[in-house]
C-alpha cells in the first residue's frame, strides 16, 4: 500500500521519521546524498528511508502513460515499417522465412520495452533494439507455445479432460508470466520454470489478473477491428491490422515490465526511480526553504520567522523569500515582526521595480498595525510621492504629516508638506486644512531662508 507526505498528500513519501511519527517526500527532507545525511526537518531526528518502491503509481493507475508509450518517433517507424514489410513479405519467395524475421525483430524490441520499463527507464527504447537476435527469440517462443501446448495435450491423453482444462488454464494464464521471465533472464529453462511462473504470478497477486484482463481486451479489440477492416488480404488490411497488432503487443510488453517495477521488492530486487533529489546535494538555501514549508503546515511561526530572518540575512538578493515573509507576517499578524520589516521590505519594492504595489502594501500593513509609520523621513517621502502619483490623498496625508516634530532638521519637509496640502486640496471639506498646511510650508520656507 502507497503511503503519502503528511505535508504534500499527493506525494508519494520516501521518509519516515519514527520520532515525529511522520511520513515525507523528497521536498519534506533534509537529504544529503553527498554527505549520505537524511533528518527530519521538525526534530532534527534521522529519517528511516521507505525505499523507491513506495515512489511508484501502481500500473492501473498510469493507463494513459501506458498506451502514449510507443507514441515517439522510433517505436512509430518500427510499427509502421515492420507492418509495411509484413505486408510485401506476404508476396515474397519464402514468406514464412521473412515473416519469422520480421516477428522476431518485433518481439526483440518488445523484450527491451520490458527490461528498459523493468528498470524504472519508462521512455521506449530506439528501434535499434529491434535488431540482432530476433530470430532466436521468436524460436524460443515457439518452443514455449509448443511446450505449454505439449504439456496440456499430454494431461488431457493421460490422466483425463477435466484435469487437462485446470492445468490449460494455470499454463495459458502463466503465458504472460513465462514471457516476463523469459525477458529478465534470457534463459528459456527459466522461463518454463513452473516454480518461476507461480512465484512471479503470487508475488504480484490480484494485479496479475489485471494485466491478464488487459492481454484479452486488446486481442479481443484487435479482433474487431479485422472485422472492422474486413477479411480480405489485400495489403492496406494487412498493414492495418498489422500496425493495431504490434503497437498493442509494445504497450502490453511495456504493462508488464512496469509491473515487475512496481512489486520488485516482491520478487526480490530493486531498481532506481532515478530522482533528481538523490543526483543532486540540495543547497543550504533549498533546504531552509523546505524547513519552512514544514515549519509554516506545523504552526511553528516562531521557528519559521526566526529562519526567515536567517535566510534573508544570507540571500538578500533571493528573490520571492522577502514576499513570503511579508505575507507570512501579515497572517499571522505580528506587529513587532512588521515593524521591524516593512521598511526593509518597501525598500524592496522600490528596487525590484514594483512601486506600483506599495500603496496597497502599505494599507495592508496598516490592517495588522494601524498605527504604523515608516521609520526614516526619506522613505516616508519616497512612499508619499507614489501614493501622491496613484491619486491616494489619504495615504500622503497619513505618510507625511507630523513628520516636522519627528525629523525637525529634515531637507525633504518643504517638499514632504507640499504633497501633503495637494492631497488635502483633493479632498471634500479640507481646503481649510490645506490652506493652513500651505501657511505652515511658508513658515518652514522661511526658516530654511534665515538659517542659511
């Protein structure tokens, strides 16, 4: 049974962590495969792998995958051009010799289909595994054919009819298991193995059955569809049907070696998903922000802020780390954290280019701390000025005034006091104010004019 991330549900996990009792993913994991390290990001604690195997979508799943297999370039020319050669052959000295061949390189390409998918490769090989060896394979699976079909017409001629139908059953739906073995070991002793067959069909189970359902709907669908084409030999049938035949044998072929992918640890050996998190040793900066992901869907907001200030500290340029920990400010409304942050972050703004956000920015600030003022003249100005340019009048009037009793030596207050009496001349019912205001500029104007 798959068990999945506690943190991504719809990931496979790869880790357990026996002290936090957790299950996760590669992303939810602080791996190492440089140093070898695997710990849980929550306690520090070592994390007991779940193999690849817990990585993997069952086959009944990945149908779709399954028959968009042979869907490339090179299983495309082969299909089409062993169909094509089928076709000719039939008009062709010798048919049954070029038609041996021609199945026969078929079934050498749907063995490699197998192994390749065996290993966990789920991208079809090239056609160039189609040749060398084809025609000793399709022997072999004669051989097996009149093995199996020996076997069965001894039983019925020597211990009765009943007997011979319980035993033609058991070999016809090993077949498929015969092949699989065939594929893996090459070796056609192994492959008529009985012990072999059995094992392979009760490692797998229930989902045998499956593929043995799906091995009969598509012969029975490619009988229809000679039906469909019409019984007559001429050579577009030929090609047709041949064509239907051989992209559904690559697809059955490619089943099976995904199902011994998937139960290789029931039948005793494993392969590699190949995951990019086991090629590459994850950065400092990728592993903070996979703790803090953690962290966040754990509520340890004191963890996570603590490792936000860190991590801005050592990457200031990294972008979208210094958004995520505004926005994770503003939800866990902490007013300390925001004061302190909310210059740097409209710094931020100013230099990343995008001044058009902050008036909303700051009304976002001022919904958590509705007491809030930037800390430095300079940027209260600067901030004024872009709302002042967006038209928001309440916003300049709230940035710029008093600011004379909190920077009184301030250069930018002429300028700050002009905005601030432009927006309240913007609004119903301030002309008053901002005659008074536009009176207060004169004095400061008049001030700087004596102090120089």
């Amino acid at each position: 049974m798959m068990e999945y991330c506690k943190y991504h549900p719809l990931t496979p996990a790869t880790y357990k962590c026996n002290s936090c009792h957790s299950l996760n993913c590669d992303a939810c994991a602080n791996t190492d495969s440089y140093r070898g390290v695997n710990s849980c990001y929550l306690c520090q604690q070592a994390l007991v792998s779940l193999g690849d195997t817990n990585n993997i979508v069952p086959f009944w799943r990945r149908l779709e995958e399954s028959f968009r297999y042979p869907m490339n370039s090179d299983s495309i020319m082969l299909i089409v051009g062993i169909s094509i050669l089928t076709a000719i052959s039939m008009y062709l000295p010798f048919a049954i010799v070029w038609y041996l061949l021609l199945t026969g390189a078929l079934f050498k390409y749907c063995f490699s289909c197998l192994e390749n998918t065996s290993n966990g490769n789920l991208k079809a090989p090239d056609m160039g595994e189609a040749y060398g060896g084809g025609f000793g394979l399709i022997f072999k699976i004669i051989f097996m054919v009149v093995a199996v079909s020996f076997v069965i017409g001894s039983v019925f001629t020597y211990l009765g009819a009943m007997l011979a139908s319980v035993i033609g059953i058991v070999l016809i739906a090993g077949f498929p298991a015969m092949m699989i073995n065939l594929a893996l070991t090459e070796d056609l002793l192994e492959a008529l193995n009985p012990a072999k067959m059995i094992k392979l069909m009760t490692a797998i189970g229930l989902p045998y059955g499956l593929l043995l359902a799906f091995v009969m709907i598509m012969s029975a669908s490619v009988s229809i569809i000679n039906q469909i084409i019409g019984a007559e030999l001429s050579i577009i049938s030929t090609i047709l049907q041949s064509a239907v035949g051989n992209y559904y044998m690559i697809v059955i072929f490619h089943i099976m070696g995904y199902m011994i992918f998937q139960y290789q640890k029931e039948l005793g050996f494993e392969t590699s998903t190949n995951n990019l998190y086991d090629e590459h040793k994850k950065s400092v900066l990728q592993k903070n922000i996979e703790r803090i992901d953690v962290l966040i869907k754990e509520g340890e907001y004191d963890a996570v802020i603590k490792l936000y200030q860190e991590v801005i500290a050592n990457h200031p340029d990294e972008k979208n780390i210094k958004p995520n920990y505004f926005e994770l400010l503003l939800a866990s409304k902490n007013v300390e954290q925001l004061d302190k942050f909310a210059a740097d972050y409209f710094d931020y703004l100013l230099l990343s280019g995008r001044k058009d956000q902050i008036p909303t920015t700051f009304k976002r600030v001022l919904k958590v701390n509705p007491n809030f003022i930037p800390n430095t003249a300079e940027q209260r100005l600067k901030l004024a000025k872009i709302c002042n340019h967006n038209g928001d009048s309440i916003t300049v009037i709230k940035l710029i005034n008093g600011m004379h009793k909190t920077f009184p030596d301030y250069d930018g207050l002429i300028e700050g006091y002009g905005l601030m009496a432009d927006a309240l001349d913007s609004l119903p019912n301030m002309q008053e104010k901002a005659k008074t205001c536009r009176m207060f500029i004169k004095k400061l104007v008049s001030e700087s004019l004596n102090s120089a």
